[in-house]
C-alpha cells in the first residue's frame, strides 16, 4: 500500500517533469520510479490513517485554508520587509510557547509548517504529548509577550481543526 | 495580457529575493538570518516561478516551474524548522535582545 503510493507519486512527478510526456519517457518512468521506491525503503513514514484518504477534506485544505494562508504569508513579507529595510531595525525576538488543540499528525505538521513558513515566526519544537508548540518570533509587542505567535497560530488552527479533527 | 501580469509576479519575486539578502546581512543572530534567509525567499522565488508558469502557459517549462514551486514549499518550512531546531539544542545563542526563551526554561526544567 505504501510502497503502491511512493510509487503513484513518483511516477506522476517524473511524468510532469517530462511534460508532454511522449512513449518513451512513460516507459523509462516506470523502472525508475521502482528504484526510488526501492532504495527509500528503510525511510520510516507516518502512520496511513484514514484522513488521507478523505477527497472532501483535501478540497476544503486547498481551497479554504491556501488562499487564507498565503495572504497571510504576503502580508507578514510585507512586515517582514519593512523592518529589514527600516535604518533602526525595529526586532524584538523570544521563542514563545504556544498552546495547540489539534491532535492528529497530520493536523499538527501542516500547522508547524505553516508557522515555519510564514515570515517572522518559526516553530523550533513541539511537545506532543502537552501540544504546546515553540514559535521564535521576530517581533513581540511590550506589553503581551506571546500576542503575535498565539493570533497566528490561532488563525491556522480554527480553520485546521474544522478540517482535520 | 498574461505577459504583463507575469512580469508583475516575476517583479514582485524579485523585490522580496532582495529584502530577503538585505535581511541575510542585517539581522544580527542565527534564528532571525534563517527568517529573511527562507521566509522571503520562499514568497520571493515562488512569485518568479509563477510569473514563469504564466507566461509560458502549460509548456514543458511552465509545468516544471509548478512542480519546483510546490517542492520551495514542501522543503523550506521542513528545513527551516530542522536548522532551527539543531541550532537551538546546539546551543547556538541567541542575540542578547531577545526578550523572553520559553523553549529553553521548559528544557532546563526537565534536565
């Protein structure tokens, strides 16, 4: 099943790679994505849970939370640009806790890389066990130390939790 | 027509690539060079990638400038939390402006 699934994703990236795909890369495709196949063997992956194999959620993933996440992303760019460029450097960074109710994997790594990839934050750990993740922060205001990094990672959560619990 | 908004992105990525190595060589400590290193980057050269897709339509070369956008965005949050993470427990310091480190009181704790 696994290896059926590496195998799908391999080949359908080597076919777009050689796009439009002509008789004999679809041929030559097929041993090697074998080989990938074979040789990524001892990688360990996740467990399959039946998340994945919900179409429902998928849409709802690309077209409720990308559009939502990457205005955020453009928008923390824009900051980020402003206090590179700014004479004084305006930054006042921590590594701040914050607490996550998602459970699931799945739900758990897409929001730590959400929070990994948009600019000014970026998650350093997680404790599964206490779901608190740890966010470096850019820039923290004075007077509310975790503030920024809870409203972000907040905005993520309420739409994964719909999505993925 | 598509032309001309494809060159608006390929601009755009171009800015941020910029601000990106502006911030490489302003920010003063690991953590934050990671920041500008991925964080702008990734808008940066996804904006180039996609004014390339839109101007080449579905060719060979706009299809690969897809795939090696969703593979910027795989890589760079996995990596970024990966130099981060081994930075930290390296013991790697912080700039001495930082203001609070929850991360580390919480390790020291359990030690």
């Amino acid at each position: 099943m696994k290896r059926m699934a590496v195998m799908t994703g391999c080949y359908l990236t080597w076919c777009f790679f050689n796009w439009v795909p002509g008789l004999q890369a679809l041929i030559i495709g097929l041993p090697v994505a074998a080989l990938v196949v074979y040789l990524t063997e001892n990688i360990p992956y996740g467990k399959v849970s039946a998340l994945h194999f919900q179409p429902g959620r998928h849409l709802r993933f690309i077209f409720h939370y990308m559009p939502i996440f990457w205005w955020e992303h453009f928008k923390a760019n824009v900051e980020v640009a402003y206090r590179v460029l700014h004479p004084r450097l305006p930054i006042r960074p921590a590594v701040v806790r914050v607490k996550t109710e998602l459970k699931t994997d799945i739900g758990l790594t897409l929001l730590a890389n959400s929070v990994s990839l948009v600019p000014g934050t970026t998650s350093v750990d997680l404790d599964h066990e206490k779901g608190i993740l740890y966010v470096h922060c850019m820039y923290v205001s004075p007077t509310d130390v975790d503030g920024v990094a809870k409203r972000r990672v907040q905005r993520f959560e309420k739409i994964l939790v719909k999505i993925f619990e | 027509m598509l032309e001309t908004i494809g060159l608006i992105f390929i601009g755009l990525g171009l800015a941020f690539d910029v601000f990106g190595c502006i911030g490489m060589v302003r920010l003063p400590d690991v953590y934050l060079r990671l920041q500008a290193g991925t964080k702008c980057v990734t808008l940066g050269t996804c904006g180039i990638l996609f004014g390339t897709f839109l101007i080449m339509g579905f060719s060979a070369g706009g299809i690969k400038a897809l795939l090696c956008m969703f593979f910027i965005v795989l890589t760079n949050a996995v990596s970024a939390h990966a130099i981060a993470r081994s930075a930290h427990k390296a013991g790697v310091k912080m700039w001495e402006g930082t203001i609070v480190d929850h991360y580390a009181e919480d390790q020291g704790e359990k030690k």
